[in-house]
C-alpha cells in the first residue's frame, strides 16, 4: 500500500558529502550522518576514475572520524582535471535503529592547479621552530605549515587576500600556546608579515622574510 512505502521510504537512512561538481584536489570526500552508524560495509563504497570514458574503480580507504559514527572520510590523491564517480550501494551502511543507506551516486570534476595560488616562503635566518599560518580576512587560520631549511611552499590557496602570521612553536606541538601562569610559561612568539597578500589565480607569492625587522607592535597588519 501507498502508507507502507511511505514508511519504507522515511526509514532509509540519508548520506550527506561534501561532493560538488568542481572538488578541490586536496580535499577528502567526507560522509555525513544523522544517525550513529553501526554497520558500513566498505566493500559496497565505491570510487571510479573515468579514463577514455571508461570508469575505472580505485582503491579507497575509509576513515571513521569520531567516536560514534556519524562522519566519516575517504581521502585520495586525485587527479587535477580528471572525473570522477562516487557511489555507495543501497544498504551499504545501518544505523543503530536498523535504518539502512539507500543508493547514491555523485559525479565529480577535480580543479586544475591553475585554479590555485601558492606561497613560497624563506627565512632570512632560519629557525627550526617557526610556523607559518596563512589568516583569512576574519584572523581565521586556514593553513598552518612548519618552516622549512630549503624553504616552504603552502598550497593550493584559493585565490583572494590572505595575511601571514608566524609563531616560534618552542614545546614543537604544531599549535600556538597561550602560555601558563602558574608555570611561569610566557606565551609563544607571534609576528606578522606586515602587509596584506592579495593572491590570484595560477600566480605563487615568494618572498624571503625576516620576522624580527619590523618592531612587534608595527606588525600586524590595520585590517586584522
């Protein structure tokens, strides 16, 4: 009866990805869940490269993200410009109330790397501790990289104004710490690059940087 399918079709299970038809070419493929899963049966996922029209399935990895099963990933090296397919069979994955996936199919693009821009950063006089954080408009971090002796590249930036912040990661734990009190920790160094960066498409932003040049208090750019 028509009730009854209505009940079958409220039951299933929904997926949510981050999927869009231009994928940026770091990014994992992330599923979504509203319910905790139980079951996902990996061999019912799938990722296919289309080459000369021809989808061929690749290797994947799934990455359960937290705890109780409600996000997961699937990382890869993918192709700049290639397509892609991604499918999961109908009951591939349950949920603790027995809910079950129904099927899904996304196709994808990959960008080109002329999509993007880059940094390519040297230190005057180089320091194993520095990190280097690219900051948003917001002072949002959206790229933190450790200095490199030869010299560091940050990829895969969209294009748009960026501000670069450095701080000497003395405890090497990859974040910025506040500092303690009590312990009589001060908290880690931080300099700024004291000019905005306006980055544009297929273009790298070079320069060799000496953070201790400008005084601390002039550093950090008006617009932050």
């Amino acid at each position: 009866s028509q009730k009854e399918d209505k009940k079958e079709k409220k039951s299933l299970l929904s997926v949510k990805t981050n999927l869009s038809r231009d994928f940026d070419v770091y990014l994992p493929i992330e599923l979504n869940f509203d319910t905790p899963v139980k079951l996902l049966d990996s061999t019912k996922v799938h990722v296919s490269e289309m080459r000369d029209t021809i989808p061929v399935e690749i290797p994947i990895k799934i990455r359960k993200k937290d705890d109780i099963g409600l996000s997961y990933d699937i990382g890869y090296a993918w192709k700049p410009e290639a397509n892609y397919i991604f499918q999961i069979d109908s009951a591939a994955v349950f949920d603790i109330y027995e809910s079950n996936s129904d099927k899904y199919k996304s196709d994808f693009n990959i960008k080109s790397l002329d999509d993007y821009s880059a940094m390519k950063l040297k230190l005057e006089n180089f320091n194993e501790n520095v990190v280097f954080q690219v900051m948003n408009k917001s002072d949002e971090v959206v790229k933190s990289t450790p200095a490199n002796i030869n010299g560091t590249e940050i990829k895969y930036l969209q294009p748009g104004d960026y501000y670069l912040r450095i701080f000497i990661d003395k405890n090497r734990n990859g974040r910025w710490d506040t500092g303690n009190y009590a312990k009589h920790l001060q908290p880690e160094e931080v300099y700024y690059y004291p000019k905005k960066l306006t980055l544009i498409k297929n273009w790298d932003f070079e320069e060799t940087i000496d953070f201790s040049k400008t005084p601390l208090l002039q550093q950090k750019p008006k617009d932050l």
